[in-house]
C-alpha cells in the first residue's frame, strides 16, 4: 500500500512532532522520492531561516511597557 505524505507529515517531522513509527516510514520515502526530499529540505531551510530572523524588543522597551502597565494598575486601583 502507497502512504501519501503531505506538507503536515513533513512540518510535524522537521519540529519533532511525528511519531516514531510514522516518522520512519517519512524518512523512508524521502530516501526514494527525490520531490518529496526537495519539500522536505526546502521546508527545513525555510524553517532555519524562521528562527534566525526571530527579534526581540529592547529591554529598555520591555522595561518601558511594564511601567506603564504598573502606572496603570495604580490608577484602577
């Protein structure tokens, strides 16, 4: 029997997400299927290039927020 894999198989392997049983059976496919490979590493580089683009405000922004919300809460009050 022919497994069909999808795009929520391949992103439920790249983030660990997939059981082990059906995470093989991916793997194994991907070994022979060189479209389902190109998916699979195009999808890990996009998720790469996710992270590495990740920004945090500053802290003296952070910090900016909360006393306000401080000031706040002391007005409902």
């Amino acid at each position: 029997m022919q497994e069909t894999f999808t795009y929520q198989h391949l992103l439920e392997s790249i983030y660990g997400e997939a059981d082990c049983c059906g995470d093989y059976k991916l793997k194994q496919e991907i070994m022979k299927n060189p479209e389902l490979a190109e998916e699979y590493r195009d999808l890990k580089k996009a998720k790469a290039l996710l992270e590495n683009s990740l920004i945090s405000p500053k802290e003296s922004t952070v910090q900016s927020i909360l006393e306000q919300s401080k000031r706040k809460e002391k007005e409902l009050v």
